[in-house]
C-alpha cells in the first residue's frame, strides 16, 4: 500500500512515517509538508535514503501540489495543521487556511483520485472544557479557541465528505501527546528545556488546568490500528488515562532533572484557558488498543532524549525568542539567551 502523510515532517506525523515504514516494509510513504517554523526535514534523515519514502515539499491548500503527491496513493492520514492555541488567538487566519481550507482541498483531492482510506486527525479540544466524566464521539462539538474551532470545523467536513460523497473517511481525536523531537512551545518540551537553561517555567494562573497526556509511540499504534480495522464514517477518541494538573506535570520533570521548583513562574491565565480535557475512548479499546507506555515512563524518555540532543532544541528556542509571542517570556522573567513559552 502506498500513503500520503500530510505534515510528515512533524512531530507526530514524522514519527508516524517512521512507525508506519518499519511496521510494514512492503508498503511506501509519500510525505507531504510545507516546511513552516514546527515542520523540520531533520525528523525524517533516518529514512532519508530509504527508497519506500519520497518527501514533497507544498502546502496542502494548493491543489495541483496535493494531487501530485496524492497521485497512486490509497490512503492518506492527514496531520497537517496549525496547531498552537496561543498562536490562534493572536491571529486566526492561518489556521482557518490550513486546518479547514487545506482540509477541504484535500478532501476533494481524495474523491477525485479514488483513495480508498482518508484519516484525519484532529484532537480532543473540539470538545472544549470537561469538567467531570469523559466525552464519547458523539458529544457535542464545544470548541472555545480560534484553534479548536478550525479544527471542529475540518472535522466537520471530513464527515460531511463521507455522507454526501461515501468518501471513506475516518477521524481520530488524541488527548495531548508529548515525546522526542516535539517542538519547544509546546508545555513538556518547554518546560524540559528551560530547566535544562536554568530559565523559568512559565505556568499559566494556578496551573490546575488538567491535560491527559499520550507517548508518541501509543498514538502511532492507534492509528495504524484504525487504518487497519477502524469502520468507515466512524470517529474514534485516542485517550491514556494519566490524566495530571499542568503544574504537577512541570513539578515533575523538575524532580527528574533535579532542578528546584523555584524556576516556576505564574503567568496571567490565557483567555478563554480551557480547565480540563477528558476522553472517553471506549470504541478504540474495543479493537484492541491500549497504551503500553506510561506517562512516568514516557516523561523518563522525553526527557532523555532532550538532555542528549541540545544542538537540536538550542537554535529552535533561540528562534523562538525573535517570536511575536515573546510576551510570554518576558511574563515568566527569561533572558534572550533562555526564552519561555507555554503550552497548547
């Protein structure tokens, strides 16, 4: 089988590319990714030379781009997006663009070339605040971002390709996900790397916001099995059951690195900051699925894998410190050389 990986050469997608090719050696990979400021070849060099993957460099709004890559292709999982909260509510426009025109664009795509199997992943903040129990699929859309409101709309479509045109599709909602190689905005690779600079952890009002988080690894498992057995039309939550407050997690990765916890910061609270995110993912267990690593074991590797690799995260935060988002830094009282920001 041949797929197209939209966003490929992102944190999840990459993984997943690598995941995918290792798991089913006969089958090949297309990856398709614009290369924006989280989008980074890097990712990909192990496979670099592997003849089952072909990169593409193009944005998934331009149609032509897209049936290229698209072309032979009988599936395609769809991770390309904009993805940061904070970056929406400064400016909305290009996530409307990527996360609802692009999705569409690849929609139409899809039907025109016969590909047989369409995943699209989304996440479990189109359900916006759950303040008790977990939702199932079936819930009400309740997103309260820019962010999440882009990607309930794609949603949205996805279904809509489904029941007017029988395009098979299927749409996945993971918790948050947090490994190797995540980029430095979001809250664990944040919080790891400032502390490995010594630079204070920003955490955003009390820090009682709770998040459930998801190795990597567990999540690529997911969707390979959804590809495989999942039921067309169908939406599956991806959730993990280690469910922690947003100050416990950045508690946490102090003690494994040893550092004191006078390097957390309280930061004015985010507008319109959900409280809690929560997944019912009853239906994926059903096929099988259940994560394997555990939040204590995944946080152990992430951070490991940052402490090894500061040539790779040194130049991104560096970067991140020029940002227009670098309020934030100067919030939680970072120099230029150590730079803060907060999570998704």
């Amino acid at each position: 089988m041949r797929l197209l990986v939209t966003g490929g050469a992102g944190f999840i997608g990459s993984q997943f590319v690598r995941h995918w090719l290792t798991r089913h050696p006969d089958d090949a990979v297309v990856t398709l990714d614009l290369l924006t400021y989280a989008g980074l070849r890097s990712r990909l060099e192990e496979i670099g030379g592997d003849p089952r993957h072909r990169f593409v460099q193009g944005d998934i709004c331009e149609v032509s781009t897209v049936k290229r890559a698209m072309e032979g292709c009988e599936a395609v999982v769809h991770f390309a997006a904009e993805t940061h909260v904070d970056r929406s509510i400064t400016n909305a426009a290009p996530f409307l663009r990527t996360n609802v025109e692009g999705t569409r664009v690849l929609l139409q795509a899809a039907m025109e070339l016969g590909v047989r199997r369409f995943l699209h992943v989304s996440t479990d903040e189109v359900y916006g605040p759950i303040l008790e129990g977990s939702p199932t699929e079936d819930a009400r859309l309740n997103p309260r971002s820019p962010y999440a409101a882009s990607k309930a709309a794609g949603d949205l479509l996805v279904q809509a390709f489904w029941a007017t045109y029988g395009l098979p599709t299927v749409v996945v909602r993971p918790t948050n996900v947090f490994g190797p190689s995540q980029f430095p905005e979001k809250f664990i690779p944040l919080s790891i790397t400032n502390a490995l600079r010594d630079a204070p952890l920003p955490i955003y009002g009390d820090g009682q916001q709770r998040r459930a988080w998801l190795f990597i690894e567990d999540l690529c498992r997911a969707i390979e099995l959804i590809i495989q057995r999942g039921e067309v039309g169908s939406i599956y939550n991806v959730g993990s059951g280690s469910e922690f407050p947003n100050l416990e997690v950045a508690r946490a990765i102090l003690r494994v690195l040893g550092k004191p916890e006078s390097l957390l910061r309280r930061v004015e609270d985010r507008p319109g900051h959900d409280r809690r995110y929560a997944l019912d993912d009853r239906r994926l267990r059903a096929l099988g699925w259940a994560p394997q690593v555990s939040f204590e074991d995944g946080l152990q590797r992430t951070i490991e894998w940052y402490r090894g690799q500061p040539a790779w995260w040194q130049p991104l935060k560096d970067r991140l410190h020029d940002d227009p988002y670098h309020w934030l830094n100067r919030a939680a009282g970072a120099s230029p050389g150590q730079t803060a920001r907060v999570e998704r």
